[in-house]
C-alpha cells in the first residue's frame, strides 16, 4: 500500500474531527439583546452574524419571554428577549434573568452569557427613566452592556443626524459609568436607498463587543461575525503560515515526490482550521460533505502529483524540484497556496445561506474550480507576497 493510498484512506474522517476539535477550540460567544419591540434587534444580529439565527439555528425558551438560539456552526448563540417593553414587563424579564444569569454562571463558559447588547430606535427621539433603570440593572447582575442606537440616518455630509446624535450624547451623559467605554454605538444595519443612507457603525459595534467579551470567548466572536474579513483573513494567515512551517520542516531533508502525502495531515488541519473560522452555518450531517470537498480539492493527483511538477515553474528563486524531490521551500509554497486557495473557497461559501452552501458541497464542482483557480494565483506569487485582494484587505 502507498503512503498517499494509506493517507488518503482517511482524509475525510480526520478533517471532520480536526473540524469539530476546532469548535471545541473556539468556544461559542453569547450574545444577549434588549431593546424594544421593532427597535432593530434583528436586523442588527443578522447583519452582524449573516444569518437569521432564530431561522437557522436550534432554538429553546429559557425564561418567560426570553428564548436562546444556537448558530448551526456551534460557536455562537443569541438570548432573544421578544417583545420587550419597558415598565412591569421589564421588571418580570429582569425578574426572570437574574435567576438565568446565577444559574448559567455555573456552567461552562460557552453556556454564559457573555455580552449584552441595549438597543434603543433612535427615531423613538427619547430615552424614558424606566429603559435607565432597566440598563443600571442589567449592569448590576454582571452584564457587560453595549449601548447600541438602530437605524440612525447619516448627512450627506456623513455626519450623523444632529438628534441622533444629541440624544446619544444625553444618554451617554446619563448612564456612561453602566455602559462599555460610556458611550452610545450609533449604527445602521441595512442600506435605505431611498432616503442615500448607507450601511454604517457595524464595525465599531464590533470592536466594542469584542472588547467587552470575555478573552475565552472572542475568537469565537471574530469567527461567528460576517463584516469584517479583514481579521479573519489576518487569523487565517498566520493558520497558514503554520502550517507552511510544519511543512518546511518535513521537507527540509527532500523527500521524494511519491511520499509528498506525509504534507497531507499538516494540510487537512490547516484547512479545518480555516473552515471553522467561516463558521459556516451547515448542519452536523453536512460537515461530512465539506470533509469530502476538503479531501476533494487537496486530492494527489491534482495538488501534489501532476499540479506539484508544475509548480516547481512557479515558484522565484530557490524553490526547484530536484531529483524529483520536494525540498523545505516547495513543501512550504505549497502549503500556502493550498491555504489560501481555501480561504478563497470558503469566504464564497460564507456568502451564502444555509441550502445554497449544502447544495455546492453536494455537487462539489464549483467549490473545485474556485479552489483550482485560487490555488493557481497563490502558487504563482513569491512567499510572503499578497494578491492584490489580500493587501485590500491588509
């Protein structure tokens, strides 16, 4: 039995569990959100996330009015309290939440609630004395609370609307020693063409939450968030610049091109750990599928049989095939085409909903050509060099 037979009996078993290892890594981050009813609560978290997770996701009630929905990816959950409004019924969420908090605080870190997000319309044009109060004991029972203001208009000048921003000044002014970093997040979370108001403040939002997260858990934000592709692709870099390493290494005594599956396991990590930081919203039964487009595309006889003579055409300076032979510098620009190639692969499939994602993996023929034509641009770039996309992104 060869070494790529014997490699390759597994590969699709080994991503599925290096896949689910990397959840475990992760963590899962815990949003909680208040505000009142048509505030924006929704539109905020899918514009945030990328999906409607009480759409996509598990979904289970914990108190009265208040009910928890898991991403499918594992790594992210939403406390939904539906329908809030201020006065008694805030009282009994409150009620009802101080108890869910001391009794989650016992759990594992990925059950907690993490942060929590008060989201206030700012066309409501007024913050009542009740919705103070409501923030003050959010804070009180141990929540980190961002003070988030929904759909508010931009000048044309790019300034925000001056109410807007006066009454977010009034509100910072009044409860800034209960709110992350005291001050009001002023966001619009869909573009109005009609009224020229662009998508704005998502970022910030963000970098609030973030900084407001437990460290345990902000990895798992950074993987679970849809706006900004610019940390992921820094994370998965440095997945890939590991992995080139590890690679390097195998080959820094040249082995011959028949044994270049010993790159194999290195690479199949390296790939699970760039799909989990997509989160992508696939279901438990479909991870079988993207092991299969995984292995697929990293498959011998396109990567490192036929595509890695090629490669040797490639690669500037040093990086040659001797003696049919891979040395430490092909092992590693191979490596890295491979991971960025998948990176390619998966920020397409993170563009997509639920079904469409299943539908690519069960065909696979799409997913193949993107990876291909990736990978060709990545091969063909010296080490350390970025396409032109990557340094837009940088």
């Amino acid at each position: 039995m060869s070494t790529m037979t014997a490699i390759g009996g597994g590969l699709g078993d080994a991503f599925a569990s290096s896949y689910r290892e990397q959840a475990e890594n992760l963590g899962r981050f815990n949003l909680a959100v208040f505000g009142k009813t048509g505030a924006g609560k929704s539109s905020l978290v899918n514009a945030m996330f990328g999906h409607t997770v009480a759409q996509t996701g598990i979904g289970k009630p914990v108190t009265r009015g208040t009910n928890y929905y898991e991403h499918p990816s594992g790594i992210f959950g939403v406390f939904d309290c539906e329908g809030f409004e201020t006065g008694q019924s805030g009282d009994q969420i409150l009620a009802s939440l101080r108890q869910t908090v001391q009794e989650y605080r016992g759990k594992p870190m990925t059950d907690q609630m993490h942060v929590a997000w008060y989201v206030l319309r700012w066309s409501d044009r007024r913050f009542e004395d009740s919705q103070a109060a409501f923030v003050r004991e959010l804070r009180s029972i141990g929540l980190p609370v961002v003070f988030v203001m929904s759909q508010v208009p931009l000048l044309p000048t790019g300034e925000y609307h001056p109410d807007a921003a006066q009454l977010a000044a009034e509100i910072a002014a009044e409860i800034s020693d209960v709110i992350i970093e005291g001050r009001v997040v002023l966001t619009n979370a869909f573009a109005d063409p009609h009224l020229g108001c662009p998508v704005h403040g998502l970022e910030s939002l963000l970098d609030v939450t973030f900084r407001a997260a437990p460290e345990g858990v902000r990895q798992a934000l950074i993987a679970a968030q849809r706006i900004d592709l610019k940390r992921k692709r820094r994370i998965c870099k440095a997945i890939v610049g590991g992995a080139a390493a590890t690679s390097a290494g195998i080959g820094a005594v040249p082995i011959p091109l028949s044994d270049a599956a010993l790159l194999v396991p290195a690479q199949i990590t390296m790939m699970a750990a760039i799909a989990r930081q997509y989160a992508l919203p696939i279901s438990a039964s479909t991870i079988s599928n993207l092991a299969l487009a995984a292995t697929g595309a990293s498959s011998a006889a396109t990567w490192i049989g036929r595509g890695l003579a090629n490669l040797a055409k490639f690669i500037p300076g040093p990086g040659t095939v001797i003696g049919g032979a891979v040395n430490a510098t092909i092992a590693a620009t191979l490596t890295t085409a491979m991971g960025m190639a998948w990176v390619a692969v998966c920020e397409r499939l993170a563009q997509l909903d639920t079904t469409e994602i299943e539908a690519l993996l069960g065909d696979g023929s799409l997913i193949r050509s993107t990876f291909l034509e990736a990978f060709k641009e990545a091969a063909r770039k010296p080490l350390g060099k970025d396409t032109p996309g990557e340094r837009d992104a940088a």
